[in-house]
C-alpha cells in the first residue's frame, strides 16, 4: 500500500506504469518546435466541428482512443477515467467522452489537471481499486478567451505578460501489471492553494509561481532528496515571467532550480517566431507535451528520474469580474524508468 512521507507526498508501493499515451495539438501547436512529437493535430481550429466547444471534446477523445491503442487496450479494459477541462462544468469532457462507456471521475483544477488526474489514477493503481486508469485533460485557445477574457472578434490587445492557451490535449493510460521498459509513477505529492493577491487575468504565470514553488519545495523535503537526483523538473504553464519568478522564489529558499527547469509553456511554442507573448499555457499545455516529449525521451533513455508538475490558476469568470485574486495550485508527479 502507499505510504505517507511527511505531509503532501504519497510513495507508491505497487508503482503504476504508463502503458499507453496520446496527444494531438492545433495548427499553431504543430508549427512550433515539438510539432513533430505530437500524435495528431489538424489545421482547421475547429476540427471539423461547428463550434471551439465540440472541437475540445473531439480533441479528448482522439487523445485518450490514440493512448488506449498504444497501450493495446479497448474501453471496456478502463476501470476508470479521470478527466476535467477549463470550460465550465467541465462540458469539454463530459460531451467528448459521454459515449465511451468508461466510468468517469470529473475533475477541476484549472491547468494542474493533468497531474491532478495522474496522481488520482495512480492511487486507484496502487490500492487495488483499478487494473486500468486514465488521465485525460484539454483545452482550446479559443474556447478559453470567450469564456474567461473577450470574444476573438473583439480584438483584444494582449499584454506581453499573457500567454497564449494551448489548443491540445493529451491522455495517460496507466497499468497494475509490471511492464519492462516502461515509466512508472513512483510517488505524487499534492499541492496547497497559494495566493500572493494577484488580480490580473492577463498574468497567469505570476498567479501560478508560487504554488509551483511550494510544490517543489514540500516534495523536496518530504523526500529528502535535491534537484541533482532528477533529470528535470517540468512545470507545466509558468511561461517566461512565472518560470522567473518562480527562480525567485526557490533561490530565496536556497534552491537553485534553473539548470534543472523546464516548462512546458516555453517549450511548445517558438516566443520568437509565434505571437505567444509570454509563452504557452492551458490544461493541454501540460498534458500534450507530457504525452509527447517527455514520453518519447521515456523512451529514447534520456530521461530516468523527472519531477513533472502541472499549474493551475484558480478562478472563474465570475471571481475575476468580482475582483478576487488568482489562487494558485500545483501537483506533481515523480516519473522513472
């Protein structure tokens, strides 16, 4: 059984590995660095569908039937499937799995999603509860400006501390039975709400660094461990001015992260080249480069041992119109091979 060490990590007895992955991305996804990493991904932002709402729910289901069919597994092999969105009530996965006939655990925790959803499955691994778990999550740059800023057709000018959400997503399917060569989920550790007053919507990567940093933090000493026992610590959408700020942070604790930093929202698009401002963001931001890159460096032998952790900015279109601060969370999961 998993055991408690200190207050927010969980080291995982019967260690749950990852027997399949999936990602697809949008256009402007593919057209930056990591393009040729992802599953699938198409040009058309709306997917085919009628709305960005549907093209979200079609983006979970081709991430999550493209990990099942790596991991050589059909629906009804899936005990349970933890998912959630950024849209409200989560209708992005609700309606994109609703016909998969797999028992459903919804989730919010804004763009920490990913790992939230893998530390969950994973526990569900390692009790017993399930022989099969999934982790799936999205999000789509237009769906998300409608909701939470203004309608595109608005034109809006975006200050260049705003990051742009990653319209992706991206599936983890994990297995009980042992499977040679592949990553496992040796412990998780989960985060607490930090809130340093933040109220601007247009930066989130400010709202996000604290919580990251306390995350790292927490898990350090839990473990007893330092940022040289790891390959890489991934954050998942901190983009420039969070992954500054959260070097901040750390080093006002005596950690040093920055040779040992890597953030998803900086890795997925090209600052120069695209019109990101400050870099990449959203529940997909995370999970399509997790279900991508770092799977596929799984798997080449260049990673053995990596801290992956998803941010999350914690409000709604009502507690920004009412004037709130941005609460922050960050979770995280250790990854080995």
């Amino acid at each position: 059984m998993a055991q408690r060490q200190g207050k927010h990590t969980i080291i995982l007895d019967n260690k749950p590995y990852i027997a399949g992955y999936g990602s697809v991305v949008g256009k402007k996804e593919f057209e930056g660095p990591l393009g040729h990493e992802f599953d699938a991904h198409d040009l058309d932002s709306r997917f085919g569908e009628d709305s960005y709402e549907k093209a979200e729910s079609l983006l979970q289901k081709i991430a999550l039937e493209t990990a099942l069919q790596k991991a050589g597994l059909g629906e009804n092999d899936v005990d349970m499937v933890f998912a959630g969105d950024l849209l409200n009530q989560c209708i992005g996965s609700y309606f994109g799995l609703r016909n998969k006939n797999i028992p459903l655990i919804g989730l919010y925790g804004a763009c920490s999603t990913m790992t939230l959803g893998l530390s969950l499955a994973s526990l569900m691994i390692d009790s017993g509860a399930a022989s099969y778990a999934a982790a799936v999550t999205s999000s789509h740059f237009c769906s998300a400006e409608r909701q939470y800023r203004f309608p595109l057709e608005y034109g809006a000018v975006r200050p260049q501390s705003a990051q742009w959400t990653v319209t992706g997503s991206g599936a983890t399917v994990l297995s009980a039975q042992k499977q040679s060569g592949k990553p496992y989920i040796d412990s998780v550790c989960f985060g607490t709400i930090e809130d340093l007053g933040v109220t601007d919507a247009n930066n989130m990567g400010a709202a996000m660094a604290p919580s990251a940093a306390s995350t790292i933090k927490h898990f350090l000493e839990d473990t007893d461990t330092t940022l040289h026992d790891y390959d890489l610590v991934f954050t998942g959408d901190l983009g420039k001015v969070g992954s500054d700020l959260l070097y901040e942070l750390l080093e006002s604790d005596g950690i040093d992260i920055r040779c040992r930093h890597s953030d998803c929202g900086l890795l997925i698009f090209d600052r120069k080249k695209q019109d990101v401002h400050a870099g990449g963001s959203g529940c997909g931001c995370s999970a399509s480069v997790l279900n991508s890159f770092v799977m596929h460096r799984f798997e080449s032998g260049d990673f053995h041992n990596v801290l992956f952790m998803s941010t999350g900015a914690l409000m709604s279109p009502t507690s920004a119109m009412q004037g709130e601060s941005i609460p922050g969370i960050s979770h995280l999961v250790n990854i080995k091979i």
